[in-house]
C-alpha cells in the first residue's frame, strides 16, 4: 500500500518502467521488484526487511538472494530502470519533434506526465535515493545527467535558432526537470487533474520560461 494515497502500487506503471528497461528480467526477478516498490512505498527503505519483501512477493527470504544480493540492490535496479525509461523517453521526444519548442514542450509536459503516472516509484528514487551505495549513487547519476544533456541540448538549440531567451541554460535545465520531478512528491489519482492535464500545464509554462520577448 502507498503511505501517500492509501491504495496499491499500480502494477502496471511498474511494469512498464521495468519491462521497458532493455533487460530481460526473470519474472522472479521482476515479481521482487514489484513487491520491493510496494514495500518502499509503504514503509520506507530503511523500515522495510528483506522479509517484507520476500512475503509481498511470496517467496521465502533466501528466495531474494537468489536474484539480488541485498534490498539495497533492489533499490538500485529500481531507480536505474525508472531513470533509463525516463531517459528513452526524454530522448524519443526530442528527436520526433521538428523544433526546439515543440520538443522542450513534448519533453517537459512528458517527463511531468510519466512522474504523475508513476508517482509512487518516482517518490521512492527520489527520497530513498540517499541509502544507495556510493557506486550505485554515481551510476544514477549518471543517468540523470544524461536527462539533464538532453533538456540543455534542446535549450542551447532553442537560442541558436532564436526561439529562446535563455541567459543560463544549465541553470534553467535544472528548474524545468525540477518542475517535472516535483509532481511525485505532490500528485495523487485522487485530484481533479489528469496526468494528461499536467502534462499540458507543465509543457506550456517549460515553452513562456524559456520564449523570446
């Protein structure tokens, strides 16, 4: 159950994040990740037991060490598979688009939709991110620089071509992914907005911020 609605974990937001990652997770493997995710979400990482996890899954405890080495690892493969659909996802709307305001649209109001979509995991990478590995840490982050490449590419393009005003595109990067990130931390399905609805909102602010006066 979710700490923040009351309600499961969707499965199917899970799913597609893990499916999509470019492995081919056993299905053991990926019925752990789920039930880690549901586990994390309900009591944090630190209260969650390798136990919990084991049980929500229907496995014994030593059925975990079978595909993960700790629930660490659990966390680990959850936050790089969220980050690398993110990713993909970020880039296939950028190189679909015919220009930097259409794609900085499509990638703001985008990254917005998929963080309220997937609210519960992006609240789990985004406050358990701390109690990763130093290693494992640097290899999320990695990946959101990769984020990051992306949206400063689009903006650095935008002002090429003259359809931006922007005086800092690093600093500017930063606030747009920190406006899509944010909906996590605050969306639930129980609001009157859609995901569809913030996607709209948050695509056209991204475009005002950044459009030549």
């Amino acid at each position: 159950m979710s700490a923040a609605t009351g309600t499961p974990l969707s499965e199917q937001s899970i799913l597609s994040t893990l499916d999509d990652a470019g492995d081919t997770a056993g299905a053991t493997a990926v019925r752990l990740m789920m039930a880690a995710a549901d586990a994390f979400s309900d009591k944090g990482f630190h209260a969650t037991t390798t136990r919990d996890i084991a049980s929500r899954a229907g496995l014994s405890p030593a059925g975990v060490y079978v595909h993960f080495t700790s629930k660490e690892d659990l966390l680990f493969e959850l936050s790089r598979r969220g980050h690398q659909r993110a990713r993909d996802l970020l880039v296939a709307a950028a190189e679909k688009s015919d220009s930097p305001t259409e794609a900085l649209r499509s990638i703001i109001g985008g990254f917005s939709k998929w963080h309220a979509e997937h609210h519960q995991l992006g609240r789990i990478v985004q406050y358990e991110f701390r109690h990763l590995t130093p290693e494992h840490r640097e290899a999320v982050l990695n990946l959101r620089r990769e984020i990051d490449k992306v949206v400063r590419g689009v903006l650095t393009e935008g002002v090429e071509r003259g359809e931006f005003e922007v005086d800092d595109v690093h600093a500017t990067a930063l606030a747009l992914l920190s406006m899509a990130v944010d909906v996590a931390r605050w969306y639930s399905p129980e609001i009157r907005r859609t995901p569809d609805d913030i996607a709209r909102t948050n695509g056209d602010l991204a475009v005002r911020l950044v459009a030549r006066r």
